[in-house]
C-alpha cells in the first residue's frame, strides 16, 4: 500500500474516533446540564427590565463560561463550509455555552436566595489569537442580570 493512503486511512479513523468520543462527552454534559436546569428551575430568569411593585434588594449576578472549539469540529465546519448548510457543531457549542452560563449565574442568585432574576442578558465574545485564528479558537459567554433578594 502506498504510504499516503495509509496516512489518509489513518487519518480518517483518528477523525471518526475523535467525532464519536467528542459526541459522547457532549451529550454527557448535556444530561448534566439537563439535570441541573430541572434543580434550578424554581428561580425564574427573564429578559423584564422592570422588577414587580414589592420591595426587593436589587443584586447584579452573572456566570461566564469559555468554550474552546475542537480540532475535529473544525474540520466538520470547514467540510460544511465547502458544499454549505448548517452548522450543527457550533450551534450545540454555543448552545451549551450559553445554557452553562446563565446556569452559572442562576446558582449565584440561588445562595443569595433570590426570587427572581430580571434583566437577564447574554454577551458572547470570540476569543481568537494569532496561533488558534485558523483552528476556531475560543468562545467566552457571559451571562448577567439582576438578583431580587426579599
């Protein structure tokens, strides 16, 4: 065999392998995400800018999470970058990203026992240097709003 088609084959592989593992961890944090969203759920986050009529001490909380982008849904992106469509990769990165955040900033408000978080908003900043511009880099999102603690 020649030596390029061995390095192809094996790269294929390494591709595959990388794609299935990835997956599994994804949809593992995805389940914990899942089940930490169900334990949080009582304390309520909206986009409302204006807290009720009662009497409320007003907290700023925020969660921030950075999501590194993997080698092997890189090479997806730029496959898909080629032919066009969706892509699905980075949407459930930045969905994971974004869920983490506001889950993170909802576990802040919940030790200050908090009722209510209003004003809630999302930033997302691309996080890029000249060594990981080609390969995607990073994601940081940041979620902040407004605690109503009685």
């Amino acid at each position: 065999m020649n030596i390029y088609l061995i390095n192809i084959i094996i790269f294929i592989g390494l591709l595959f392998l990388g794609i299935f593992f990835g997956s599994l961890a994804e949809k593992k944090h995805f389940k914990k995400i899942l089940a930490r969203e169900q334990e949080l759920n009582r304390l309520a986050a909206a986009s409302t800018r204006l807290p009720p009529e009662e009497k409320y001490q007003q907290v700023l909380v925020s969660g921030n999470v950075v999501v590194a982008n993997d080698y092997f849904k890189f090479i997806v992106a730029s496959l898909k970058g080629i032919f066009g469509g969706r892509l699905n990769t980075y949407e459930s990165l930045l969905d994971r990203g974004r869920r983490e955040a506001i889950l993170r900033m909802k576990s802040k408000a919940a030790e200050m026992n908090a009722e209510l978080v209003i004003n809630v908003k999302l930033t997302t900043t691309n996080l890029t240097s000249q060594n990981t511009q080609n390969k995607g880099g990073a994601v940081e999102i940041f979620a902040y709003g407004t605690a109503l603690v009685r």
